[in-house]
C-alpha cells in the first residue's frame, strides 16, 4: 500500500496498472490474427476484464481523486487501444498480401520443356502482308470496327437497295435512333478507304489490316469475324495495270513463283471497272476439293480502279486524280499459305493446331 497514486484516494497502485498494461501489450503483439486481437482487446478492455474493474471502484472514492484517477485509467485506454489499432493494420496488411498471393496467377511463367507462347497464325501472314507492302513504299494505316451506314455504305457508293446493307448480312448496332446515322459493325474494310481520302493528303499509298464483321455461318471458308486487308492506292495517272502488277507482287512475295493469279471481272459499287482476283488452291494444288468447291481456284478478294463517286464524296477531283483499291480475306489467304482445310481452326483454340505454327 506505499504504492497509491496522488494520495489514500488511489484504488489502485501504478504497478498494478503497468502490470494490466504489460499484460495486455504481451496479448495484443501476440495476436495472430484478426480475431485473436480482438479477443484479446476484449480481455484487456471489456466488461470482465481487470481495466474495467478498477473503472468501477472509482464510484467509491473522493470526487478529487476520482478525477485525478480517471484521467490515469483514461490515458491507459488509450494507448492499449492505439496499440490495438496498430496491430490490427498489421494484421490486416499481412492478410491482403497472403490473400493476393494465393491469387496471383503468373501468366508469363514459361517452364522449361514447356511451350512459350506465340502470336496467332492470323497475326503472322497479317504482319507478313504488311511487311511486304512497307517494302513496296506503303503506309500501315487503321479504322474503327464500329462505323456508320455512311462510311460502311453511302460514301462507298453503295446504293440503299443494295443487299449487302441487308441485316441479313450486316450486325447493325442500336446505338443510335435515326436510321441515317444507323451504327454497325464494319462488314469490310473499305469504309477506311474514305477515311484516308477525307484527311485530304495526296498521293495515298496505303495498307488497312483490320478485323472485319458478316453475318455468316461458319463454314470451311467462312467466319462470321474475320480480317481483310485493304490497299488503296491515289496518284496521278495510275492505271488498271499498276492495280494487276501490285496483285502479282504480293501473292508472289507470300506464295512463291510457281503459283498463278487471275482476275475475273466483278461488280462493286466503288470500283469500275472491278475484278475478283483469285489463285491456285493450296490445298489442292489446282485440282478441285471441298475447300475450293471443286474449282482449283480461290478467291482472295476483291479489286478495282476507285470509283469517281467516291473520290467526290471525299472532296477529291476525279480529273486530277485515279487509283485502284483492292480488299482481301487475311484467313482465308493464310489458310492456302499453310494448307489448313478448314477456317474455323482458326478459332478453335486448339493448343495441338496453334503450337504447329510456332
Ligand atoms: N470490300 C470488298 C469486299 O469486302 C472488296 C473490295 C475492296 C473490292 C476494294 C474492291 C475494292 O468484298
């Protein structure tokens, strides 16, 4: 009893505090987890614990000593409940650490023996195609996948009854009310064409990769998404053979010498004259099967000298100026490339048909 604080009022001595004090630190550095240190705050400042207890008896003594006390008792409260504050931040930082690192997932983890991953075929013969074209002095140029009926159709020439703006062939988006200004995925990529012609620079040497929308049912030479990959040419004085002399130059630069090109004359309404251009079938080596429905031929695209309607919806003069455009399925040329008799391997996600192309 030589021990009371600030007088006979104390009811309790300051060892008895550092001991509740000790005691409670010990319990709350000890905690392991988020509920074992609330336990232990429990035990150290709840209703049954020795803390409380004294914060009882201090109704039995002096008001002056009770005031004195309270203020101990209060001081002690907190800096058990700091302590208890501070640990549970670090309990809950080491909780959220364990937590991401269960769910970590290392994508990049390539084990040895293992297959490292690659780009798609599709991706190859896409940046194969652009090499040979910067070769030849072009521009790698892009467009939006979304377009309006303006882009897609009306400044490409292609009038309203035309059954290629039919839904039965077009995935038209409801973005926006008015019919005119109707959204819709890009069923090719010549709306790109009026793209390059509006920046209004000239001459265009240009090249237009790009993923392309048809409602189509997938079939051997079918997807309904697929890529094309768009030339556009405007110069002075280009003529339709500048158009078959590029032709030949890339199918050659992909394939090889020994294959054959043709063209067959064709309508599209921004070209005139036009042309589908076709080539040997791969698969077949010219002689008829299913990929090429017994034709020996298959057809990569389309092509043809700008039409004047579109360079004038573009603001550019048809007097001063002539090109050529042609428009090609990128699938479909990787598939002769590579010999693979069905398209839709493509999307299949086959691990045994991908690693062959590593
Ligand atoms: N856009 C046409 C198609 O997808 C191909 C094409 C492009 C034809 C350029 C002529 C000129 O079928």
């Amino acid at each position: 009893m030589t021990d009371r604080m600030a007088g006979e009022d104390q009811p309790f001595t300051s060892a008895e505090l550092g001991e509740i004090e000790a005691e409670a630190r010990a319990a709350i550095e000890a905690a392991s987890s988020l509920p074992a240190l609330d336990a232990a705050e429990r035990d150290a400042l709840g209703k049954r614990s020795r803390f409380s207890g004294l914060y009882r008896e201090l109704g039995r003594i002096s008001p002056d000593g009770r005031k004195s006390a309270g203020q101990v008792l209060h001081e002690l409260r907190r800096r058990l409940e700091d302590m208890a504050d501070s640990r549970r931040a670090e309990l809950e930082a080491v909780e959220r650490a364990e937590r991401m690192a269960a769910d970590h997932l290392d994508l990049s983890e390539v084990l040895p023996g293992e297959l490292a991953g690659h780009l798609h075929l599709v991706t190859e013969v896409r940046e194969q195609l652009e090499d040979v074209f910067v070769g030849m002095g072009y521009e790698i140029a892009e467009g939006p996948e979304v377009e309006t009926d303006w882009y897609n159709f009306q400044a490409l020439n292609i009038p309203l009854d035309h059954p290629a703006r039919s839904s039965v062939d077009t995935f038209f988006l409801e973005l926006a009310g008015s019919e005119d200004a109707r959204y819709l995925l890009r069923t090719h990529t010549s709306p790109v064409q009026i793209h390059l012609l509006e920046r209004g620079e000239l001459p265009i040497y240009a090249v237009v990769p790009g993923r392309v929308y048809r409602r189509d049912t997938p079939d051997a030479t079918h997807l309904p998404v697929f890529h094309q990959l768009e030339g556009l040419v405007i110069d002075h004085g280009i003529t339709f053979g500048d158009l078959a002399g590029t032709i030949d130059t890339f199918v050659h630069a992909i394939f090889g010498e020994q294959v054959s090109t043709r063209l067959r004359p064709a309508y599209f309404p921004f070209t005139e004259p036009s042309a589908e251009f076709e080539m040997t079938c791969q698969i077949c080596g010219g002689s008829g099967c299913r990929t090429c429905s017994m034709t020996g031929w298959i057809e990569l695209g389309g092509c043809g000298m700008v039409h004047p309607a579109v360079l004038e919806a573009t603001g550019v003069d048809p007097e001063e100026w002539t090109g050529f455009a042609f428009g090609f399925g990128v699938d479909r040329l990787a598939i002769m490339r590579h010999g693979i008799s069905d398209m839709r391997a493509f999307v299949e996600n086959d691990v045994r048909f991908l690693r062959q192309f590593a």
